[in-house]
C-alpha cells in the first residue's frame, strides 16, 4: 500500500496550502509552486499593465528555472494567481491574460504545469475557463469560507469542524518546506502511541488527528500506517481511524478516503467483513477510483467467500501476513 511519492496537497485546497505555508494571503502575486522534496514556493507581485506581463514571466519564471531541481523527474509546478483586494470573478480576463504568458514560458524551460488557479479571498476557479462554454463556472469556495461543514463520510449524523482541518493544512504546510521526511517521521510517535496502546484513542485531541489525516495522504505514511496490522493493534485502528475520518467535511471530504481505507483494512483484518466493505465503498464515493480502496474492497469480498467456503488460509489473514513482512523490512 505505498506509491513511493512526496506529499502533494489536495488541489482542491491548494490555494489555502499556500496561504497557511506563508502565513499570509499573498494578494495581488503569483505563487509558483514547485512539487518536490521540498515543496518550494516562489512569490512574484503581478505587474500593472499588459506591456510589462512578457518581460515578467520571461525574468520570473527564467529565475525559477535557474534554481535547482527538487525532484529527480519532471519538474511539475503549479501557478496560483491571488487577485488584488477588491477584485473578483468580474477581473478573470485579466489574470487569465497574465496566466498564459507565464503558462507559455514555463513550457519553454520544460516546467510541467500540473495546475493553474484564479483566486480571491473567497474563491478559486481553474485556469484557463471551461473550453466549451468561455465561463468560470461558480468556483469553489475556500475553507475560509466554510468555517463547519456539511457531515462526514462516516456517521451522517455528526459533525465535523473544517477548521480545525484548516489549521492544520497550515502549519503542516510549513513543516513540508523542510522536507516531507521530517515532516513524516515527527508523527510516527504519535501513531505508534496510539496503535501500540500507549496511548487511550480518546485522548486524541482534534489538531493530532487532523496531522494524522495530512499525513496518510502520502502512499508512504498510509503503507506503513497499514503494517500495524496485529488483532489488538487493528481493534485501536479501527477507532483512531474511524475519529480521523469524522474530521473529514466539506471542503476536505475527498481526504476522507485515506482513512477510510485503512478504517476498512482494520476492520478486514479484524474479521468484521461487511463494515470493511461500508468504510472502503465509503472511500470510494468521497474518492471515486482509488485504487488502495478497490485492492482491499476485492480482498473483502475473497474473505467473505473464505468465510462461506471455510478457506484454510482466509485472505484476511494472506493479508496480514504480507503486512508483518513488510511491517519487519
């Protein structure tokens, strides 16, 4: 369960990402950045007048080029426009016209743009605008601007707080300028505490869980959040888990799938088979395609059937073998 890839934030909150890593809205710049170990973020204000844009993404994006690579692979990056205070939806020609000379030059430094967003302090719509139609559609809104939330995947009868989330994308986002390596390994003690018994899963304060649920979101963190796959050690998964996806509400519900594929590994491994296959199609919806929720939902229907033929070796149990040898590597 690992795909061996740096953290890279959701998209979808990428513009608040930003923001919490600089601690500030960067209004009226750009932000490049650049998806590697270390996240690296370059800021440029955005010049006045249409006569100065082609100088300005031939100088700026000719420094970002210079410096060197974060990645072994492609360079990918993503080009964030923050508009000036006062401006909105009604400006995005404008900034859109800025966007493509800096799109136009990265492409001739060999810099993959993988995502490019409008923003204002309350919204982000994707450049360039719909092909089809020539509009922006309505936008997405911000997590500013969705202080609590619709309910969480889990129990439609709960709510979460996408604030707490909010703050955590925050000061995680800082520790990512440091390295995603650091950043990982200073919550391995916090798991290994909690899965391990150290400590009670109630005493789990929100701003852990919400870590906890930035972490999972690398292949790496998830695969080894996995091994802990003991009968007691999945009983406590199953619960820490379970308290991470509650955090999950709009607007970083599609997180939730990270957890919930782990919620319904523990439940897998501790022979509960129809919660297991409720979490993970959970997963799925929130994170329609995600191929760790389609493995293991294919695992529980091969237990299900282990458990109807009565298998020697169910598959559960194949499964938690292969994870106590990768558990030991």
């Amino acid at each position: 369960m690992s795909d061996n890839t740096p953290f890279t934030p959701e998209m979808a909150h990428l513009a608040d990402f930003v923001a919490g890593a600089l601690d500030r809205e960067p209004v009226g710049q750009i932000v490049v950045a650049e998806f590697g170990e270390p996240l690296r973020l370059l800021l440029a204000d955005i010049p006045e007048g249409p006569h100065h844009w082609p100088s300005f993404a031939r100088t700026f994006i000719g420094d970002v080029a210079e410096l060197p690579a974060t990645s072994k692979e492609q360079r990918n990056v993503a080009l964030l426009v923050y508009a000036r205070d006062g401006h909105g939806l009604e400006d995005a020609d404008t900034y859109t016209a800025v966007w493509r000379h800096l799109a136009t030059t990265c492409a001739r430094y060999g810099l993959a743009v993988i995502e490019s967003q409008f923003i204002t302090r309350t919204h982000w719509w994707p450049l360039p605008a719909d092909p089809t139609t020539g509009a922006p559609g309505p936008g997405t809104p911000r997590a500013a601007e969705r202080p609590t939330a619709d309910r969480h995947p889990v129990d439609d009868g709960a709510e979460g707080d996408a604030g707490v989330v909010a703050d955590a994308v925050h000061a995680f986002a800082r520790e990512l300028e440091a390295g995603h390596e650091a950043a990982k390994q200073s919550l391995k003690p916090l798991l290994a505490a909690m899965l391990t018994g150290q400590r009670d899963i109630e005493e789990l304060t929100d701003a852990e869980a919400a870590r906890l649920l930035l972490a999972v979101q690398n292949g790496d963190f998830l695969h080894m959040a996995s091994t802990y796959c003991e009968p007691e050690e999945v009983k406590r998964a199953a619960l820490l888990w379970s308290r991470v996806a509650w955090l999950c509400v709009d607007p970083y519900r599609r997180l939730a799938a990270a957890p919930l594929t782990l919620l319904g590994a523990a439940l897998l491994l501790d022979g509960d088979t129809p919660a297991a296959a409720e979490a993970l199609l959970l997963a799925l919806e929130v994170k329609p395609g995600d191929e760790q929720a389609q493995a293991l939902l294919g695992l529980v229907s091969l237990a299900e059937i282990d458990r109807v033929i009565g298998a020697p070796v169910s598959a559960a149990e194949s499964l938690r073998a292969f994870l106590r040898k990768r558990r030991e590597l």
